[in-house]
C-alpha cells in the first residue's frame, strides 16, 4: 500500500491545522521556539517537523528545503494530514530598489516561472495566497513593527541562472520591476498553486535577504537576521490572529 507521506513521515494525528514551512531545517527549531511544548514529531530528507500549541490549538513547523518541487511534495503530503492553514516564512531577494535588507514581504501572489506547477495545471491558472491569511498577516507585522510590503513575488526554478544568461534575466528583471513585482524567491508558485488545488489557505512572509543597490545586491548580514526573527514573530502572531478570530478550519 502506497504511503501518503512517505517523504515527510510524520503520522497524520501529529500536525496541528495551523503549519509554519521553511526551506532552511535550521530554522524549524527557530520557529518552534515561539510554540508550547515543541516536540519533533518527524524527520526524514529535507523534511523536518515540529509540532507545539499556540493559544491552546496544536501548531506544527515543517521544512522543505529549496525549490519548488520539494515544496510540492512537501504540502501534497501534508495535505493527507490535519493540515488546514500554511504559512511559509522564507526569505527572498528585491526586485524593487525601495525593499531593504530585513524588510518583511508578504506576498498576495506569484508569477508562476516555475516548472513544477504546470504539472498540474495550465499556466493561466493564479497562484494566488488566500485573503485571510493575508489580512491576519498584515494585521501582525502592523503589531510586531517590522517594515513591510504586500503585493505580487516572483516564483522561479533558478537561483543562478542569472548568471548564465545575464541578458533574459536582465530583460525579465525589468519587465517584473515595471509591472511592480516586489521580489523574487523559488517556492511559492508550489505553495499557492497546490494549496488551492487540495483546498488548503495559505500565505507567506519573506524577509529580503537580497537588497539591490545601484552596485548590485546586498546581501544577508544583522539587518536581514532581525528581521528574519521579525518575519517569524509576524507568521506566529497571524496563527494567534486566525486563532482568536475563530476562523472555521
């Protein structure tokens, strides 16, 4: 009998309807370090998982590591569980100069330049956040303080492919920037996409990681790790706002 998630191996009982992913496994313990009585209820591969209670309800934070098709993997499998509301706390390079290292992205939508998502349906088919999620979001990083933007990201396959094709990427680059997308990071095609198809909510808060400068990026350094902390603090207070408002999941 095919296991419904062989890749992430957590029992379906153990994730609370509220899910926190991250690419990065060393920041699974960052996140659970905000929830009561954090346990590791899971690991295997790139999947690391943890789940606590916030406010009484059970909450889990889960890793995905890089890309979108593991991400893919990651929100199928967890689809299959009692998983209801997912939030990705990433981190994510500018596309538009205003956008500063440690500034919090809370992305409404992506521009689907993934290869994964046209898998599973055609292109012209939104990867779109769900407004509540984005509501509960914006409410908290308005609580925690942390600079933010809200608005469209893009969503590639290709962390380097800049580099061997400066000119597409340049042109592309200024096309996204003219048409006001706000930054660029690899998984959130993935997330919305799949997570309307299997009719969960989602949402995501990136920290820029990458500022651009009249020289180039500028890159990580104290200003990005506070407000990566910030960005975790705003995921975990819009669980909390979701929470007190009673939201049916």
């Amino acid at each position: 009998m095919e296991d419904p998630r062989y890749h992430i191996r957590v029992e379906p009982d153990a994730i609370g309807k509220y899910v926190i992913v991250v690419g990065d496994r060393g920041r699974v313990e960052r996140v659970a370090k905000y929830l009561e009585n954090p346990t590791k209820v899971g690991e295997n591969r790139e999947y690391l998982t943890y789940t606590g209670y916030l406010l009484g309800e059970k909450v889990s934070v889960m890793s995905t590591g890089m890309g979108a098709p593991a991400m893919a993997i990651g929100i199928e499998e967890l689809a299959t569980t009692n998983a209801k509301v997912i939030i990705r706390v990433g981190t994510t390079g500018a596309i538009q100069k205003h956008l500063k290292l440690g500034d919090s992205v809370i992305a409404t939508a992506a521009v689907r330049m993934d290869g994964t998502t046209a898998q599973y349906i055609m292109p012209e088919f939104p990867a779109v956040a769900d407004f509540r999620v984005v509501k509960a979001l914006i409410e908290a990083a308005k609580v925690v303080g942390n600079p933010y933007h809200v608005g469209i990201v893009l969503s590639t396959d290709s962390y380097y492919g800049r580099k061997f094709d400066p000119e597409r990427h340049s042109y592309i680059g200024k096309q996204l920037e003219k048409a006001g997308v706000l930054a660029v990071e690899m998984e959130l095609g993935a997330l919305y996409v799949i997570g309307a198809l299997k009719g969960l909510l989602t949402g995501s808060v990136l920290t820029v990681r990458e500022e651009l400068s009249e020289e180039g990026y500028i890159q990580a350094g104290p200003k990005f790790e506070q407000g990566l902390e910030n960005s975790i603090k705003i995921a975990i207070k819009a669980i909390e706002i979701l929470i007190k408002g009673g939201l049916m999941v």
